[in-house]
C-alpha cells in the first residue's frame, strides 16, 4: 500500500531557505506548567561560553547566593530525623543511649550498701 499522491499546485521548492530570513531580534519562550514555583529570569543567548560565564557572574550566582541565605536552613533536630528515618538502626542506637545509663543507674542504686 502507497499513498495516494495528489497534485499541489501550489508547491515549490526554496533552493537558499536562509537567503530571506531577517536577523532574530527576539526569542518567545511559551510554558505551561502545573508547578507555581518555576520561574525564568534572565534569559541569554550567545555562542560564546566565555560571555555566558561572565554573565552568569554578574547576575546568576549573586542572585543564587542571595536565594540560599534568604531560605529556612533545616534544623539538626530535622537533619537527624531524616537521617533516622533512611537508617533504622539510629533508633537502636537512641533507645540504648537513654536506657543504658538509666538501667545502670538503677543498678547501683540496688546493690549499693543501704547508709545508716
């Protein structure tokens, strides 16, 4: 089976496609997302790493240093839980660090001679 092929009078063939076209004098970005948190700032275009790379330095990695002090740093109290939480054994480990001392202590308290 083949496709049917139908005259189009209207057809032609551009020999030099790029001859015609006029520089770019601006780029559409068109995004749809479901995500309220992504966001686009300062957009460039260039061929050229190392004028990429001096203006990342003068406006990216400023703002993204600014973004990390502005932002809630996770406590050692919500660092250790989610540590626990992937590694089981620190529970062990927790409930024998308060039991342990408590047991002994009781321990010495028992066998210890009764003063008078």
């Amino acid at each position: 089976w083949a496709p049917r092929k139908i005259p189009n009078p209207d057809f032609f063939e551009d020999k030099t496609p790029f001859a015609s076209l006029l520089p770019i004098a601006g780029v559409g970005i068109e995004m749809w997302t479901m995500t309220k948190d992504i966001m686009f700032d300062n957009i460039i275009l260039t061929d050229s790493k190392a004028t990429a790379d001096e203006w990342a330095g003068e406006s990216w990695n400023k703002k993204a240093l600014i973004e990390d002090l502005a932002s809630p740093k996770e406590s050692l109290i919500d660092q250790w839980l989610t540590y626990a939480g992937e590694n089981p054994i620190m529970w062990v480990l927790l409930a024998a660090a308060i039991l342990v001392p408590v047991i002994l202590y009781f321990l010495l308290l028992r066998w210890q001679p009764a003063c008078r």
